[in-house]
C-alpha cells in the first residue's frame, strides 16, 4: 500500500512518463525536479557513472522527439529555446539513478515512481484482459451487437504512437 505522506503524488508522476521510441521514458529535467536537484547535477552523477546507464537505460531525444513531445504537452514554457537535447530514462535507467542519486529523497521518489510504472502496467493488462472478455461476448450474441461491440473496442484502442524517427544521417 502506498504512504499517504508520498513526496510527490502519483498524477504528478503519470503526466511525466512519455511513449518514445517505443518505450515509456521520463526525461533528466522532470527527474531532476522531482529529486530536488539540478539537471546538471543529475546529468553529471550519470556522467560519472556511465557504466551504470546503457542505451535501453537512457538515451539523448533527437531535436524531432524534443519537438514532437513539446507539442504533445507544456515540456518548455513559450518562447524558451532548448539549450541540449534532454536525457530519457527507461524505467530501468530511473531505478539505476537511485544508486547514483545516493540520497533520502531520490530513493522514496524512486520507490513512487517505480509504483507509477507498476500502475501503468496492471492498466495495460486489465485492458488486455478486457479485450479478451469482449471477444468472447462477441463470439456469444449475433451480429446485431457488431455495431456495440466495434465501438467499444474503438475506445480501448489507444492512438497510434508517431512513427520511429529516422537515424540522423552522418
């Protein structure tokens, strides 16, 4: 069960976590905030530990990415210009930045960020299972129900994510 006095609510964690390229990933300065630290200082623990952080543990966002999530929600205040292109941290990456960050605060934001992800989890699977169930209940009745059924699985379809960048040419 999760502490009432968590250090920084679940919502405020969800509207952090983005799709890219294919995963779900925070970036270093919502990481950084919620650990009470500058991105550079966090930049820089993972920079003396890069051992720690493989490529399916972090990577750089090409300028595409940083513009297509900037457009997707408020990641820049207007008018403001990205000064690098930002670090994303898989789940894997942020529970390796506990090791890193080696204090209070970063292992309890971590232990509510890892919940978040769990959260997200168990989300995706009930709506496997819900799929599973109305497939079922479609083999059941007749056709007359084709219409119910096909808008319903309209609303459980998520968007589909943007096409996978392609690899800057050298």
């Amino acid at each position: 069960m999760a502490d009432e006095r968590s250090l920084v609510p679940a919502e405020t964690i969800e509207r952090h976590i983005f799709l890219v390229r294919g995963q779900k990933i925070m970036l270093d300065y919502d990481l950084a905030e919620l650990y009470g630290v500058a991105t550079k200082i966090l930049n820089q623990a993972v920079k003396r530990n890069t051992k720690r952080f493989p490529g399916d543990f972090m990577f750089q966002l090409n300028f595409q990415e940083v513009r297509r999530l900037r457009s997707q929600s408020v990641t820049l205040k207007r008018g403001q210009h990205i000064k690098y292109r930002p670090y994303a941290f898989t789940e894997h990456g942020i529970l390796m930045l506990s090791s890193v960050l080696n204090s209070e605060r970063a292992v309890q934001v971590n232990i509510e960020i890892m919940r978040a992800f769990v959260k997200l989890r168990e989300l995706i699977a009930s709506n496997k299972e819900l799929a599973k169930r109305l497939d079922d209940l479609e083999k059941k009745y007749d056709s007359q129900f084709k219409v119910v059924f096909d808008a319903i699985r309209e609303l459980m379809t998520p968007p589909d994510p943007p096409p996978a960048p392609l690899p800057p040419k050298p």
